[in-house]
RNA sequence: GCCCCGAUAGUGUAGUCCGGCCCAGCAUCUAGGGUUUUCGACCCUAUGACCCGGGUUCGAAUCCCGGUCGGGGCACCA
C-alpha cells in the first residue's frame, strides 16, 4: 500500500497555541475597550488578537465597555459607545455579547463587602501624597490597616452615603506591604468620584478601579485567556492575588508590547478635540486613525488584520510603517480594482491636427485582465481639435518638440509652452518607445468630473477624473493611474474620494 | 531609589521551551534587472541579523553566568 501523503491541514497556523486549553471548558476571552473614542489602529491589535483566538478555538468572545469613571483626563465620550462596535463590525469580529462595566458596580460592592470582612481589605483616609511618601515608599503600613473590619464597614458606609468627600476615603486591597514591589502594596481598589457617568448618571459615587473591577469580573464572566498590552502586567499581578484569595482558577494572563507606527501619530484626546471643534472632518478623518477612517480609505480590513496578526505577540515594543498594511491591502485589492484617470488641477493643453478617426480613447478597465473590457473616454474633437488636461509636473518637464503619449490615446509633440499647444503626432505606442518618450496620463476637457480628493493628512486636493468615474457608486475602491488608490465616500459635485496609498 | 520585562537584517517576525536538519526561514523596505501603454501588479537578482564577554558541549541563536543597552511599573487612570 502507499504510503498516504501527509496530511497537512495547516491551516494559518502561525500563532502558538494558546496555554493551558485542557483547564478550561471552553475558550473565553474579552475586549475591553475605555470607551474614549472609536478604535484606532493601535486598538486593533488588541481586537485581532483576541478575535483570533475566539475563532481558532471556536470560543467566546465578550465585549465589555471598560466604562468605570475614570481619572478627569479620561473622559467617555458617548459616541464610542456606537463607534467601537460599528469599528469591531469593519474589522470582522464576532462578539457573542456585550457587557457594560457600569452595569456592575453593585456586584463589586458586595465583593468589597466581602473582602472589608475577611480582612483582606480596609477603608484608608489618609491623604493619597502622604500615603504614598510615608508609606508606600518605605513600607510602612498605615494605621488604616490595622482597623477591624466593623470599623472598616463603617467607613465604606461612610464612603456610599456621601459623608467622606472625594479623595477623602479609599478602599485598599492588602496585596501586602512588605513586597519588593513598591508598585505592588495595599493598591486602592475602589475610590469616590462624583462625576457624572454618561450610562448611569450619579446613581454612584463610589467606583471600582481597573485591577479590581477586572478581578472580579474575569472571573465572573468566565474569562479563560485574557491577552493584552503590558501595561496591564501590573493589574493582572493584582487580578491573581484576587483569584487566590477566592481560590479561583486563574484566567492565563498574555501580554504584548507596545505598538507604534512610524507614518502615524495616535492621540485620542487630539482627534476628539479635532473633530469636536471641526477642524477634522468627523471620526472618520484619517488623522484620528480610526477604523471608520481606515474604512473609508478602502484599507480592506483583512490587511489589517493580516497585519497585525504577524505581529505575532512578543512582549517588546516595536514600531512598524503602515506600509505593511498598504501592501497587504494592494494584494488583497490589485486585481479587483478598476483603473481612471485622475489630474490634480490640470494644465489644459490644446491638441491640434488630430486624426479624423480619433474619437474615443480606448483603455482597460484592468490592465491585467483584458477580459474585463475597455473605458472609453470621449475626445469631442471639432476640426481635428480638442482640450486635454495633464499633470502640471508631466508637462513642466517636456521641452518644445518632445515627442509623448497621452496614455491609451495617442501621440503628441509639444509646439508651444505658454499656453500649451500640442500637435497630433501618430497613434501607436511604437512611436513613443522608440525615442523612449513618456507616456503621461490625461483627462478630457468635455466631461470630466470634479474630484476632490482627502489625502492622509488631513488636506484635500481638487482635480478632475475621466467621464465615467461619476457613474460609480460610493465604496468604488479604485485607482488612479499613476497617482494612488483611493475610496469614492460620497458622490456629488464634486465627488469625495479619501486616498489610501501609492 | 525599588521592582518587572526584553534583546535575531532598516523594520517586523520564525527558530529559543526539547542544543545539531540554521554558514539562520519569511514578510516588508531599499537597490538593480525583466515585463507592463501607471510611479500599480507580476517575475528575477542583490545588500542585510543571532547585543557583548565568558562558560558547558564534539556542537549554542538555542543551556548557564556576568555585563551592556532598551522598555515598562511604583496614580484615589484605563
């Protein structure tokens, strides 16, 4: 009998293995977003990660919005609430429910209860600098700790019913004063704010914070995997000693490094302060670096997946180029993308002497596949003249008498500069290869459409497309020869296009 | 000051757990060539890396020790 090949399934199978899978019933992992702001493309690392996993082992994935009250520079903003799932939709996640941390604050209370009786945790009110000078620093427990826990449930009454202003009172886990870990002793758990929560309104005054709130709640949702960026090692250090002292199974804890883009600059709190006050034009402007501005540059969601996903999930910080997300995203859209043309505030040049035959210009809507048929673009000659708009820098570069091709039309030598006046020369490309003349792209006068175009910066551009562009629909992820990819966002006079790369 | 973590080509990553198949694979970038009526795609070629120093071993990117450099934490932020 032959030897049966092997059989190799293999499928993307890149990423190791997620630990400890046989002590877990079933995978559970969870995105838990600040609702900030719509996810950028730093957040997407985090998401494609944990979407990932959820697929590959066919678990569950839990959306909760981290939405506690956070410190007086994180605000939420109400939008994210619709803005990060509208991204997780972009990007192809699939969440099996979502979880609203605000939802919460009751179960975290009777589980702050529970930890003020057991002595694992005690009211402080000492002030928060003191605290940390005298007693953090050296090791130094306060005398907060040694209270007993009648006192101490006391004190959290006192905390829920206003009688402790803010700052004046804080609950504190006794993760130990005496650890090598400055970081690591009596961190606060629950502390007082009085701002208003954008969901629950002042209904509390007492709010979780991170570590804790995650304590609980990893546990409470069955999280099996929790992978996230390492500026959360700390927490997750705070998380376990919460899961040893219920004797919980410890969820396994996967952090990453930090992630920047040398050809982006993320800041949040700028783009909502941007787009707030209107200089950006909404959450979609490519500045904000937003999924819905990836989106409506026609960056293919897969490409970015793709490229985070080879990131891999080393705990180092790295700093990589969106180029690696452009060429995903020109392999993923290259054949399906039809071809215009496109001029960015064209020079117009009169063409003279034109061939009688010279009606329409013929080009491939994709050069590769000729089986897709041809664009025609009218010339709208009269007497053998016609008007065609080029790239001021195509016609800066010609002297009288250069001998070129307006793309896919036909030949032309320069006569006179100023204004420019160009005469019919020949129709086949030979002609041009021959003295090795530049063939430029070009845009009729009668017809063409106004096209304004936003670059990734922010700035737009005006121009005209050839004829057919207006007949395309919004989506149409298209190139312009020579110039770049873009994504038609809105039709009109004139029609938006946003682009996404060379 | 105290704690933690990391180090493979320009960038990112595989290999490191279980030393030899790694004179180190892949992607991207860059350069050159081919092809193409685009500055796109495609094809070919080239340059380019195991932080340093010791040790263990027949053999180390992989194990051990020391150093250097880099990142992070020490918030009543997330």
């Amino acid at each position: 009998m032959a030897k049966p090949e092997v059989v190799e399934i293999e499928e993307d199978k890149e990423l190791p293995e997620l630990p400890n899978l046989d002590k877990w019933p079933k995978v559970i992992m969870r995105l838990a977003p600040f609702p900030s702001g719509p996810l950028h493309i730093g957040n997407a690392r985090m998401v494609v990660l944990n979407d990932y996993y959820v697929k590959r082992y066919k678990g569950e994935l839990i959306l909760v919005f981290d939405d506690t009250i956070g410190s007086t520079e994180k605000v939420i903003e109400q939008d994210a609430y619709d803005l990060i799932p509208e991204g997780l939709d972009y990007l192809g996640v699939e969440y099996h429910k979502t979880v609203y941390k605000s939802d919460r604050i009751d179960l975290f209370y009777k589980y702050a209860v529970d930890l003020i009786k057991r002595g694992e945790a005690y009211v402080c009110d000492c002030d928060a600098a003191v605290w940390r000078n005298e007693h953090k620093v050296k090791g130094i427990p306060c005398s907060c700790r040694g209270l007993d826990s009648q006192e101490n449930l006391a004190r959290w009454e006192k905390m829920l019913d206003g009688t402790y202003a803010e700052k004046e009172a804080a609950v504190r886990l006794k993760t130990g004063m005496t650890d090598p870990d400055p970081a690591m002793r009596d961190h606060v758990i629950l502390r007082i704010s009085e701002n208003e929560h954008p969901r629950v309104g002042m209904k509390y005054r007492v709010w979780p914070l991170l570590e804790y709130s995650w304590g609980i709640d990893d546990h409470e949702l069955g999280v099996s995997h929790i992978i996230r960026g390492k500026d959360l090692v700390k927490e997750g250090k705070i998380e376990q000693h919460i899961w040893s002292l219920y004797n919980w199974p410890h969820p396994e804890l996967m952090y990453y490094g930090r992630l920047k883009f040398e050809d982006a600059k993320l800041s949040k709190s700028k783009s909502r302060k941007e787009v707030h006050d209107g200089t950006y034009s909404g959450w979609d402007d490519p500045r904000t670096w937003s999924l819905q501005s990836l989106d409506r540059r026609g960056i293919d969601a897969e490409a970015v997946r793709k490229a985070m996903l080879d990131l891999g999930l080393s705990i180092v910080d790295i700093k990589i180029s969106m180029k690696s997300v452009y060429s995903e995203n020109r392999k993923l859209r290259d054949a399906e993308t039809p071809r215009a043309f496109f001029v960015q505030d064209p020079v117009w040049i009169a063409a003279e002497n034109l061939d009688r035959g010279l009606i329409e210009a013929h080009i491939p809507v994709h050069p590769d596949f000729p089986e897709r048929g041809l664009r025609k673009i009218p010339l709208h000659a009269v007497d053998g003249k016609s008007i065609f708009g080029v790239q001021q820098s195509d016609l800066s570069r010609f002297k009288l008498g250069t001998l070129f091709r307006l793309k896919d039309m036909a030949n032309f030598t320069l006569e006179k500069k100023n204004p420019p006046i160009a005469h019919y020369h020949s129709s086949e490309v030979e002609q041009v290869r021959k003295v090795n003349g530049p063939i430029i792209h070009w845009i009729p006068r009668e017809g063409s459409v106004p096209i304004e175009m936003t670059l990734v910066d922010g700035s737009t551009v005006m121009g005209l497309a050839e004829p057919g562009v207006e007949k395309m629909k919004v989506g149409t992820f298209l190139q312009f020869e020579r110039v770049g990819f873009a994504r038609i966002y809105k039709t009109g006079d004139p029609i938006q296009v946003s682009f996404a790369h060379k």
